[in-house]
C-alpha cells in the first residue's frame, strides 16, 4: 500500500522489456536494419505516450524520470529564456512540491532567481488570491504539481493553467502523481511543460518523459550524441522506454475503470479506519484527491513506530513521502497545511493501486486497532 513510492510494473511491461534486452538491443542510432528496427519500437513507445497525454509524439523528451524531467523542465526553460531576458529570472512555485521542484528552486535561488513560494489552505489547496497576486508580469516561469504525493490533493490545474495561460506565463506541470489517474490532455490543458515518471504507473523505474509544447525554447542539461533532437544526450534507455510504452498504452486503455476500482478500495479503507478510529483524521480530507491515495493521522502516536508495527504484519505504507522518511520532522507538506502537530507527527499515508484487493484492505482494518493499542499501550507505560 506503497504506491506513490513506486508501483508493480504490469506482466505485459516485463514482458515487452526482456524481448527488447533479449533480441532489442541494437543502438537505436545505427544506421543499420537492426538499429532501425530498434529506433521503431522507440518511436512507438513516444507515439504511446504521446496518446496517453493528448500530446504530439515529437512534444515527448525521454528522461531518466520524473526527477530529471523536472530539472530539464526548470533549468532548461530558465537557460534558454536567460539569453532573451536581461533580468533577474522569477519563478512561481508552491510550498508543498516534490523535493525535486524544491531543490531545484533552492539552486535556482543561489544562483540569483527570485523564488515565489505560494501557501496552501487547510485541505492542501493551493491560495489563489496569492497565486494570482503573484503571477506579475515580470514572471518568467510557474511550476506546479498536479497531485500531491504525500496526502493526494489535486490542484484545480485546468484553472490554474488558464490563468498562467492568460497572463502568458509558461507553466511547467509537475504530473508524476497524476498520469493515470486523472484523465490527462494537453490539447485541453493548456500547460507549457509536464513531467511524468513511469515507475509511478506500473512501468519501470529510471525512465520518464517531459513534454515541452511545440516551440517552446529549452535548452538541453545533458549533452552528448544528440539524442532526442538535440534535448538530451546519451545512447537511450531502450528497454525502459519500450516498458513506459507499453505502461501507458496499458493505463490509458482502463483509465477510467481503474480509477474507479482503486477508489472503492480507497474509500473503503478510509472509511473503515474511521470508522476504528474516530479521532482520526483525514489530511486533505476535504479537497478532490487522487483515487488512490489517504494520508491519515492518528493523534499523539509516532508515524515511525505505526510503520513498523504495520511493516511486521505484513503492511508496507509511508509516512510522507519516501523521500524524507528517516526524519522526524513533520513533512513540509502537513507544515503548510497547519495540520496540528501532533496529528502530523502520526501521519501514515496509504497509496493503493488496482493490485490491492477488498481482503488486504480489511486485513488492514482489522490488524491497526491491534497494531495502534499495542503501541498506546507501550507509550502509556513510557510515560
Ligand atoms: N514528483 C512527484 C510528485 C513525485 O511523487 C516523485 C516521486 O516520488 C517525483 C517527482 C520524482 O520522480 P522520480 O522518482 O521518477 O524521479
């Protein structure tokens, strides 16, 4: 129930990537028939992705994932547009973005950008009173994530982005929690750029893709050979982006019927914690959420220690996101949304996909009332 850290890659992924190691393996940059061969099926998988997002395949640059199209996204827009724009650059971001977008704006800031950090409410919605005080005309570049990571808030990016769209401000989408499971078109949606990683629906890690809308000036962060017209050097992932094809071919063909499966199981083990506990609370409870995901927070009990206990019983779920578990500090994300501390600090999030079933769900209802007395038990003795 970890699957916003990663997800299982689908039997059909696993099966086009071992073909393309086992009799794919030529470089896709031989001019020779095996080459060409190798080259097609990368054409397919951009076509495939192409689909999944309403996109033009030549719009797709393969990346190493949702990490580097980011950096491409940020770095690249901002390098290009530093040729044109003698002035320090600005960029519109929000307090609760992915560590990649936050670290990147961190660097961005020591190199002289101004970073605009806009809050979000109490249900992780993001303030649009200050988003559009913001958006001035001296505005270089906004980047916003879709769905949140950690507690599943979806931003009203339709809106959003017509705002940016309006203003003429390029707008960067961080949608690496939002691929497939919300219905995502870019000629409808009016992003400049959008990043997605396959391993977040049931592709392989390490590969992923950035949309840069058609004349959109960005410059590449890696050179080399001139791969992916001159955007990012360096002999393909073959087989991982035959695998992210093949992944969002797969998604986009049950889109809506595995939102809705995911959701049942979602709302039943929502709805089956509280009904056990009360007092607990649902972070972001009160906003549109991705299908898949409920981040909640049991009063005065240590997020790290629920981990654990549920870990031995078989239950892998997460406390924030993966990537600032090990910290005690509450996530940056329950910060911004004032959630009080004591409830953050007991924050677990549970990420489901269309591989859990109705019995695993009730298996988790039934083992946290055991797991989280245990643990009231041992803390009452402590004290
Ligand atoms: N953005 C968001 C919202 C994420 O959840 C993640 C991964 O957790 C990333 C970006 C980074 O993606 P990747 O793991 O492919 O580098």
């Amino acid at each position: 129930m970890d699957n916003n850290a990663t997800t299982q890659p689908l039997p059909q992924v696993v099966g086009a990537m071992g073909v393309c190691l086992e009799s794919g393996y030529a470089n896709p940059s031989s001019v020779h028939h095996f080459g060409q061969r190798v080259r097609h099926e990368v054409e397919v998988a951009r076509e495939k992705v192409a689909t999944l997002i309403g996109a033009r395949p030549r719009e797709l640059v393969f990346t190493s994932g949702g990490t580097e199209s980011i950096n491409l996204a940020l770095c690249g827009f901002l390098r290009a547009r530093r040729s044109r724009v003698h002035r320090p650059m600005r960029v519109v971001t929000s307090m609760v973005e992915h560590s990649a977008v936050l670290k990147v704006c961190e660097r961005l800031e020591k190199d002289g950008c101004e970073i605009v950090r806009i809050g979000v409410d109490a249900d992780g919605l993001l303030d649009l009173a200050e988003f559009e005080t913001a958006l001035s005309e001296d505005t270089d570049l906004v980047s916003l994530m879709y769905a949140n990571n950690e507690t599943g808030v979806l931003f009203d990016m339709q809106r959003l982005a017509e705002l940016c769209a309006e203003r003429g401000v390029a707008l960067h989408v961080d949608a690496v929690q939002a691929v497939a499971k919300v219905p995502i078109d870019v000629r409808t949606l009016p992003v400049t750029m959008l990043s997605l990683s396959a391993h977040k629906f049931h592709g392989p890690k390490g590969v992923g893709a950035l949309f840069v809308r058609r004349r959109t000036p960005v410059e590449p962060l890696i050179l080399g050979g001139g791969q992916e017209r001159d955007m990012r050097g360096g002999t393909e992932n073959v087989a991982g982006i035959v695998g992210l094809g093949v992944a969002a071919e797969e998604v986009g063909l049950h889109l809506s019927a595995g939102i809705e499966t995911v959701r049942d199981l979602r709302d039943r083990l929502e709805r089956g914690i509280l009904e056990r506990f009360p007092t607990a609370r649902v972070n972001g409870g009160g906003a549109t959420r991705i299908a898949n995901t409920t981040n909640i927070g049991f009063d005065g009990l240590e997020a790290e220690a629920i981990l654990i206990l549920l870990s031995e019983a078989g239950i892998c779920a997460s406390a924030g996101s993966a990537c600032s578990s090990g910290s005690l500090e509450p996530s940056h994300v329950l910060k911004a949304m004032n959630v009080d501390r004591r409830i953050a600090h007991g924050s677990i999030r549970f990420s489901l996909s269309r591989f859990n079933t109705d019995e695993e769900i009730d298996g988790v209802v039934r083992e946290l009332p055991k797991l989280l007395g245990r643990l009231d038990a041992f803390n009452r003795e402590r004290n």
